[in-house]
C-alpha cells in the first residue's frame, strides 16, 4: 500500500502533569491505529530523532540549547507546556518522523506518509514552546522538504487550534503556503482571517475561522470553496497536513462537531489535490486530538482513505438538519480578504 505510518511506542516516556489532556494515554491510541494497519499488510516504520540542523532551519539556537538543558528533568515552559526527564529525546523524535515522512515521500519510496506523533508542534515558535508544543514538527518538515527538492510546499492544518508558530514561521514566504481553518475567535488568538502573510509571502497564509459548533458540513463547504480551489492554484510540490482532531464532536477542548466520517472527507479531498499536483505526494503528522476513542476513530477514517481505490471515495457525512451557516459566513470572508490572491468560486 501506498501509505506509511511512522510510530514508537516512545512517544508515551513524554510525561506531562496529572489531568493534561496531552498525556501519554495518547500515544498508546496511536499505537493500537499503528498496530491495525500492520495487520492489514502495511507498513509502519519507528522514527529517526531530527538532527540539531534540521531543527535549527526554525528554531532560534538559543531556543535549542535551552530545550536540550531540560534534558533528564522536569520543567515548565509555558504555562500548558511541560517537559520530563526524556522530553527533549522524545521531542526530538516526533519532529524526526515529520523529516522522516518527507524524505519517504519525497524520495518516492511512498506516495504518503503519516507520522503519528506527539508532543505536537503547531503552536511552538522560534524561540518559544507554547500550548503542549516543544519543536515545531510541521514546521521543520516543511523546511526540510524545500532542501530534498519541493520548491513550494503546502500545509493544510484542520487542528481545531489555530497553528500560529506555524504560520509566523513562513509568513514571509512565497514558497510555502499555509492553510489553516479552526475555531475562532479561540487559543491561541491568532488565525482571523486578515492575517495574510506578510511582504513577499503576502497572500500565501489562508486563515478560514469557523464559529464555534461547525459541523461537517461547514468543513465541506470551507474545503471545496476555498483549501481545495488554492491548493490546486498554488500546485505544491508537496502536500503537508497539521492532522489535528480535537475538532471532533467528542473533544474535551474544541467546540466544533466534526465526525470521523468528516475527517475521512477532508483526507479523501487532500488525496485528490495531491494527486492531481504532485502525484500524490502528501506527509501527515499529528497534532491535537484529545478523547481518546475520537482520536482512534478518526484516525482509523483518515487510514482508511489510502487503503481504498480512489473510485470508492468516501462522501461527506450528512449534517442532518444543521445549514451550514459558519461555513457559508467563513467562505465569504475569506473570500473577501483572499480574492485578490486566489481565485475562489
Ligand atoms: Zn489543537
């Protein structure tokens, strides 16, 4: 098959405090997704740790000396990130299988790749861990994918969170398009839909915020006016995905009420745009996702999607009664502050 999932039993020795919802419980879910496609005859492989380079093309270096001091000790970082004894190994193992999905999928050995990892990464900045996140995991594989021969990379990122460390890190940049749609307004604050990006990366961040309780239908509505219309424009060389689910309707954290069925939708669409712009060349990594039987079930949907023959593509789930309103108001407003750039419909 042409997927991969890159995964270690490892990423549970990243502790954090009694009753975060990032917790090592996590991992083990992750573990059962990773154990169930083996059994299907695919492919899991563990993950090399991402090199000091690798790291620093978006990371401070002052930032990295101080994550490597909290090597073998607990520490605070921010007031929802904290680290344990193995911490720094093990954050230096989920950004490591984010460079390891690029270089398998860049390298042609798979079509995609998903790393399931955690901490997660989209909040870390430069020089800060922020929200659960240490290094910055998209991040540097996005970085890394512009040095093995993706001179325009995308990243799609539906964590109910806005990715902002994400977005600052390549808001200046033309070569790397970043596509974020999330509850807003919510945390981290950022991802209002004027922030564009800046100077010669002006147009190339696409917020698209959703009014808390958006259901599945508004996802589809936000996916076929506007992620898929400026993806096919922007035709990446290489398609990232910031796989969060804590957007899903059993989430302790997100208020929207997206199902697995919506998240199979949303991957089945990414499918299609990889394949039709870059022969199918996607890298996923985790990010949120913190109910756990959520998390198994969506995860188990977004597999699903590379196990099937593209003929047999799932449809969006029905929403029942629920119009798509946030999706609709969404839409229009992103329109509104992205029509210049992107043709939108
Ligand atoms: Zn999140």
């Amino acid at each position: 098959m042409a997927l991969i999932l890159i995964s270690s039993e490892r990423f549970a020795e990243h502790q954090t405090p009694p009753g975060h919802p990032e917790c090592p419980e996590r991992a083990a879910v992750m573990d059962v997704i990773a154990r169930e496609w083996q059994r299907q005859g695919g492919e899991v492989v563990a993950p090399p740790p991402a090199t000091h380079e690798q790291l620093a093309r978006v990371h401070d270096a002052g930032y990295l000396e101080r994550i490597a001091g909290t090597a073998g000790r607990a520490s605070v970082l921010d007031p929802d990130t904290y680290t344990s004894s193995e911490s720094y190994e093990i954050a230096k193992l989920a950004a490591g299988a984010a460079v390891d999905a690029v270089e398998r999928v860049m390298g042609g050995r798979q079509q995609q790749a998903l790393a399931l990892v955690r901490p997660p990464g989209h909040h870390a900045e430069r020089a800060q861990a922020m929200g659960f996140c240490i290094y910055n995991n998209i991040a540097v594989a996005a970085a890394h994918a512009r040095t093995v021969g993706a001179a325009r990379v995308a990243i799609v990122d539906y964590d109910v969170h806005h990715g902002n460390g994400t977005q600052h890190m390549f808001e200046s940049s033309p070569d790397v398009l970043y596509i974020s749609t999330h509850q807003f307004p919510y945390y981290p604050g950022t991802g209002a839909v004027a922030e564009i990006g800046r100077g010669p990366g002006e147009g190339f961040t696409i917020n698209v915020p959703l009014a808390v309780g958006a259901v599945d239908a508004d996802y589809q509505l936000v996916f076929s006016d506007v992620i898929a219309p400026a993806l096919r424009q922007f035709k990446p060389h290489l398609l990232l995905v910031s796989a969060g689910f804590d957007a899903h309707e059993r989430d302790p954290l997100g208020g929207m009420r997206l199902t697995a069925g919506g998240f199979a939708a949303m991957t089945m669409e990414l499918r299609r745009v990889a394949e039709e712009c870059c022969e199918g060349r996607m890298a996923m990594v985790t990010e949120g996702g913190y109910d756990f039987l959520a998390l198994a079930e969506s995860l188990r949907a977004v597999v699903s999607v590379f196990a099937l023959d593209r003929a047999a593509a799932p449809d969006w789930p029905a929403s029942g009664s629920v119009p798509p309103s946030r999706g609709r108001m969404a839409v229009a407003a992103a329109k509104g502050a992205l029509g210049s750039y992107w043709k939108l419909p």
